[in-house]
C-alpha cells in the first residue's frame, strides 16, 4: 500500500517541475519620469498623485517583427498598442475608455501568432 503512495508523491513533483508554455520576460526596474504629479478628481479639483518608490518596470516585446518598450501594468489585463501592427486584423469592435478629462476610442485589432 506504501508503494502507490510513494509513486503518486513522485508523479506528481515530477508533473509540476515539467516546463510550461508560459512566456518569459526580462523585466527592468527604471525610475520614473517626472511630470505627472496632479490629476483631476471627480469634483474638477486637483488631487495629489502618491510616488511610491519612485520605480517603473518595463519590458521589451516584439509585436509584428517591431520592437516595444512597454511598462508593466499590474493593474490592467490588456495590452493597447497605438501604432498600426503588422500581422494583425480588424475585430470591427468598437473600444472606448472613458476618462475624467475626455476619453479615447479606437477599433480593435487581434494580431495573428506566426507559424
């Protein structure tokens, strides 16, 4: 009865050591550029942004062959880009961010992986 507990144990820290599928970057800490230190707030009054550590992590990514420096964005799940990308094809779906001074819209595009 040991033996199956054993194997079971093994199989599976031999299952989680198998390497995944993720994607890998170099993440580089940079500090951060002055010139954002006030934002609007719902009222129209001036708030005062928190500096907290002074540091922006950024990475490098390839989309259609091009190269971007991107700053990682732990608060958000999506990536938008603002310049047209090659390999990529049009959703026709109609994306709008809103704002407290204005807002921005666009039509999305979804890029193709190559082969």
């Amino acid at each position: 009865m040991k033996f199956p507990v054993i194997f079971l144990s093994i199989l599976f820290v031999l299952l989680d050591a198998t390497p995944s599928n993720a994607i890998k970057f170099s993440i580089h800490p940079r500090p951060r550029a002055g010139g954002l230190s006030r934002r609007v707030d719902m009222s129209g009054g001036r708030t005062a942004l928190q500096n907290s550590g002074d540091t922006s992590y950024y990475c490098n990514i390839s989309l259609g062959g091009i190269q971007h420096t991107v700053i990682i964005d732990t608060g958000s799940s999506d990536l938008w880009v603002t310049k047209t990308v090659t390999d990529s094809k049009a959703l026709n779906v109609h994306a709008e961010v809103d704002y407290v001074g204005g807002s921005a819209s666009d039509m999305q595009r979804r890029l193709h992986p190559r082969n």
